[in-house]
C-alpha cells in the first residue's frame, strides 16, 4: 500500500535528520490540502487533526470523532484517538508518551509540498502545547517531507508512468483533429473533454490546463485560452498532463500548420525546434544522482544562448509526482525567487520535467519531457517529441 | 464581475477594521490554495505572489512573469507588475508608495478560510520585508476576510441557489432509483455518475460525497461508503452536495425501505424524524442577524435533548459557500475545538447549512438545510425534507 511505503520510508528520513517525531497538524484539508497528509494518511480531515509519526515505530492518529472512521478504515495508523471537543489533552498525552527531543511540523521558505502548516494553525500548536515542554522542540520537517515527496517509490513511479501514457494518448488524438481554423479555446475544450471521459482530472486548474497557444500573439505563461484561431504557419502549442490516480504528467507539444505549398516549417523555426530538443537533450545528459539542480539547467540554457537566443524566464525542470509542481530539488536557475532549491542534490527516484523554449515569428516552440533519475543518470518517462508535427 | 464585487466589499470591511493594506501572499495554489485568493482574483499563481488591496482604491499584483497575463486578461488588479528572479524589490517598493500604518495578512486560529498563508510563507514574507518598517506593522486580516467570505453579494446567492438546486435535482432522481439490495457504494457511484454528467464536481472530496449510509451499523461521519446492502426496514442517509461555478450546496436527506405489508416506518423512525425537523426548526427560528451562533445552536440542541436523544457532537450549521464548510460564524456549541467561532454575531447575507441527526435501530436520521440570514429572519435555499421519504 502507497501510504505505508511512503511511512517506512520517511522513518528512514527522519532517523537520518535525527527527527523523533514527526507532527503533521492540520484541518479542514479540503479547504486548505496539507500536502504531506494525503502521502502518509491517503484520506482528508475535517477537524483539527494531529498525525503523529514516531521514529520507532508509533503511527498516532489524534482526530475529531467524525473523522476517525475514514482513519480506522484506511488501517495506516495503528491507533486513531477521537476527541469531541477539544484536541490538546490527547495530543500532549501523546507527545509525553513518546516525550521526542526534536518534534518536525511541515513548515519550509523553499518548498511549498513541505509547507503544509499554516501560520494561524502554528499560533493554535504553540497554544495547546503551552504548559508543556514541546514548543521549543520543534524544527521545521521540509528535509524529511522535501525527500519524501521526491524520492519516488515504485508504485508511485509505476503511476507516473500511466499518467504519462494517458496524456500522450490524448496528444496522438489531438493531432488527428486538428486542422486550419480551430480556436485555443476550442482545442482547450476538446482536450478537457477527452480528460473528462476518461475519469481523469487535468493535472492543474482546468483554466490552463491544457495551455494552448495559436501563433506568435498568444501570450506566454499561465494564461487561459483565447479566440485565436490557429492559422496557415501558425505554430500550436500544448502545455498539458493529467492527473490519473492522485499523480501527474506535465508535456508540451508543438504543431505547425503548413501554409498552402510549404512541404517543411520555415528554417527559423525548424532551427528554434531543433535547438530547444538540443537544450532538452543537454539537460537530460547532465541528470544524475548528485548533481546538484542548477547545473542541470544551466547545461540545457547554455544550449539556447549559445544558439543566440534569449535564454528562458523559467527553471528548465521541476518535480513532478502528486501535482505538477511536485518540489524538491528544482532544476533552475540560482534566482532570489527560487530560494535554495537549485542547491539541492538530485536522487534516484527523483522525477523531474525538462522544459523549454523559444519565441518564434510563428509562435512558441515549447518542448517539455517528464524523466525519472536512475542509479547511473536518467530515463525518459515521455517519448520525446523529436520533430515537428505537422497538420 | 463577482472579484470587483467582493473587492469592493473588502474595502468596507477594511474601513470599519482601520485596515490600510490587505496583503495577499502566497504561491503555487494549486498545491495549497490561498481561499481568499481566488475570491478576489478569480485565477490562481504559481510563482511567489503578492497581492495588494488598498483601502483607497489602490490593487496591485506582483507576480512571477508566467502569471502575469491570465492576472491581466481577468482585469481585476488595476496595476500587475511581473518580475523574473526577486519579488523583494517590487513588494517592498509598492508597500512604500502606500505607506499603510496596519498591513493585514492572511492568518487565523479560528477560521480556516482566513488562514491561507502558510508558516514557510509568513517566515519568507519577514525576510523579503527586512529592512524595511513593515514586519512590525502586520496583522491578522481575519476580521475582513471571514466577513468577506461569510456575507455573500447577490451574485454569490444566487450561484449557490443554483448550487442547491442541481443537488436536489440529483437527489429527486436517486429517489426513483433506490431499491432494496443496492449497495452503500452502488448508491455513492450512481450519485456521483449523475455529478460528471453535469459537470460538476461534487462538494467535498469525491470519495466522501456523497457520504452513504445504510441501516444501524454503518459507521456515521466523515466514511466512504462500503459494501453494506441497502435491506427492507433500513433507513438511507445521503449527506450529499454540488460545487457549481465555485459554488455548493450540502444537505442531508433520509428514505426509509418498507419492510413487506408496512405502511409506514416503525413509530421509533417517525418519532425521531419528527424530532429532527423540529430541531431544525427551532435552529431556523432563532436564526437572524445579531444573534451568537452557539444561541441558535443551543435552539436546536434542546429539541433534541427534550426528546430523551443523545447531543449531535457537532454544530447546528456551518457557512457555506465557496466550500461545503465556508467559515465565519458558527452555530454549533461553545467547544474547545471550536474557538471563538460560535461566539461570532449573525449577519444578513450569511449562509448556513442546518444539520442534525439522532441514531435508531433502523440506521441514521440525518437531515440538513441549507439557508440564507435576511434583513430579519432567515430564508430556505432548499425545500426542506418535511417527510419520510418511503421506497
């Protein structure tokens, strides 16, 4: 089972971090998702919960009493403890049972997947841990949860790997439908539709995913679809995945649309395709377990400035597992917005994307490919689009 | 346009709480939402964001690059200032230009949906800020953002009117569907079958909506369905609701299956159903603007009691809105877990679920409301279950 997996192997972690008990303290997860809760528990709560994970062993589940029956029946934690009223009894009985020296609770400036305490929920655990000795034993869990999150274990990878095959079928569909006048939005609704019918959610807010690009006026980004028609030497691009069994697939693809009589795309943007696949292969060669984030992306960077084009505003990979930005080491550059995460070491069983590109007079070629890392360096996980395809 | 609205609404609320600047940070919602983000920018981000609402008609957006055109193409932020490596410069720049005395910042104990700065993301916000006179002027924004969420404008009434409908449509159909031998899970797939045709997504996580259960021995709370058998003398109990362009409902609804040669349910059944509808009266009754949510819990709570049943262990009614368990006033009882909650004053535009339950020997008898405070009283945005619905 997925959940206890992945709590065997954050015991390891945490006897690694020198952590004796792991705190995840959280509510109404349907409102405000506690990332780590759904790897470790595989099921939401409604009331202040405390998921209580003690280096040797102990699973203490401390939740409101209408959400003790899910605990109880998803049999991660070996003791589910209801309370009716008020949590704080039963939580530092339960801290003084184990009585841990270093207490980790999900807080992290770098990772948003390890950032699942909130900052009113951290005031209400100082307050029902006053009077007892715990305050000031608490460090914050993001190397455990970091890892946790990146280092897939194979039944996740064995679910990326659908998901990824899901997404790529619904391309090859894709490309057998589209032809000269089609709207973003109305590619936009016919990917989601295929989405919908096979019971699959898109692998980020349905707005944007999938991301459809018409031509070169289509604004670049996280942006919704628009009234654009894809035109006679337009370029169409895809930024799309799905999410199938809690976990994603993240790809870009790119079209061109043949102007009557042109058996190719022009050369500037074959040259801006190829150069991008070469950046994205680049990228793909530097992966390894050990080498550290940024220099993964500046391999691939390296590639596009030296072909003399503008180098891309955006990190070349990130994780990729329960969301689409899944943290962990990021694949990026060393920029104030990205914090240390460029620093970090890349590990077996990371899965990252390698995505790129560059603005053309006949739109954006963006390419994106979704790679696991092995003992020795990486395997696609994609089949990697290695050239245009054209309509 | 719904975000103009509660804009415009925020800036009332943040006149009466002598508030200068509310500032919305928070990154990467589609891993964890920042609840009021969405309320009033309509669109999510991904990069480090700050988002500012000035009392005097100020609203600037500084966000990641990729996030800046879909913050543009909804028009709702006057100013959207991307930038690519460093928040820092541009939050700290716009914060002096304001020079706001009080800085508002989503945190709460209480309230959920005014909690969505995460703590990694409260640490960060001190960071970025250093050196400048702004740590020291933060306070918690929950006073305007639990009011912004709790009275709702027209257009939010009349998506949650729509909300409730299409869920009591679904439930009109499930009554000429149920028969003896269905299955809890059956039921739970059918119900959520008819939830894709439409569109919608259900309420509350898929697997816990609808909650189903089955005659005495299935476990009441927040459980997924299970293989118990629907049986002759059993009651079926949905708790059951739709999100509906970011809106939903939440009601609960009871059938009974008649045993061979019965008319009616056993007396026991009837008595307790006539005792909940009662309560729930009673909790309506007493529902007005000015009143403290736990006084029209208490309402509700004595019919029950009166009657000889064991207490509900949870409140009367939650807000509802943009999530099945919206925020802001409570009715439900003065408990420990509940905080200040129930001690919140009702105000007109405050939407309600009311819901209660007492256990027989033929299963749950659970009914839930949903209504709307008026200028005087209160107003049913479903049609109440005033009988026993007999299969």
């Amino acid at each position: 089972m997925l959940e206890r997996e992945k709590i065997a192997q954050a015991r390891e972690l945490m006897k690694r971090e020198e952590i004796d008990v792991w705190l995840i303290y959280c509510r109404e997860t349907s409102e405000i998702p506690e990332p780590a809760l759904m790897v470790v528990a595989g099921t939401p709560v409604v009331w202040e919960s405390a998921l209580i994970i003690g280096v040797n062993g102990e699973s203490i589940a401390i939740v409101g009493g209408p959400d003790a029956p899910a605990l109880r029946a998803k049999g991660v934690f070996e003791t589910v403890v209801p309370y009716d009223e008020d949590i704080g009894p039963a939580l530092r009985q339960a801290l003084s049972r184990l009585n841990p020296r270093r207490i980790a609770i999900d807080y992290s400036e770098d990772d948003v997947v390890a950032d699942g305490l909130t900052h009113g929920m951290y005031r209400l655990l100082l307050k029902r841990l006053a009077g007892a000795p715990y305050g000031d034993r608490l460090t914050s869990a993001a190397p455990i949860v970091t890892a946790l999150r990146a280092i897939k274990t194979p039944e996740e990878l064995r679910r990326i790997r659908r998901s990824v095959a899901s997404a790529e079928e619904i391309l090859a569909q894709l490309t057998k439908t589209l032809r000269v006048g089609l709207t973003e939005s109305e590619i936009h609704q016919w990917v989601s539709e295929r989405v919908r019918r096979r019971n699959l959610a898109p692998a980020w807010d349905a707005a944007h995913c999938p991301t459809v690009t018409c031509g070169a006026n289509s604004p670049i980004g996280h942006t919704g679809p628009t009234d654009a028609k894809a035109l006679p030497g337009d370029i169409i691009r895809l930024d799309f995945g799905v999410k199938e069994n809690d976990y994603c697939s993240d790809l870009q693809r790119v079209w061109y649309l043949r102007r009557p009589g042109e058996v190719k795309a022009p050369a500037e943007v074959r040259r801006a395709f190829d150069t991008c696949r070469k950046a994205i292969e680049a990228g793909f060669a530097a992966l390894k377990p050990g080498v550290v984030g940024w220099q993964v992306d500046a391999a691939a960077r390296k590639v596009i400035t030296d072909a003399g084009y503008p180098e891309f505003k955006h990190a070349l990979g990130h994780g990729l597992g329960r969301n689409a930005h899944d943290g962990g080491p990021l694949l990026g550059p060393r920029w104030a917005r990205y914090g240390r995460t460029p620093l970090a070491r890349v590990e077996a069983g990371n899965v990252f994307t390698l995505e790129l590109g560059v603005m053309t007079p006949a739109g954006y070629v963006g390419l994106e490919e979704d790679v696991v890392v092995t003992a020795s360096g990486a395997e696609y996980l994609s089949k990697p689009q290695t050239e245009i395809i054209y309509v």
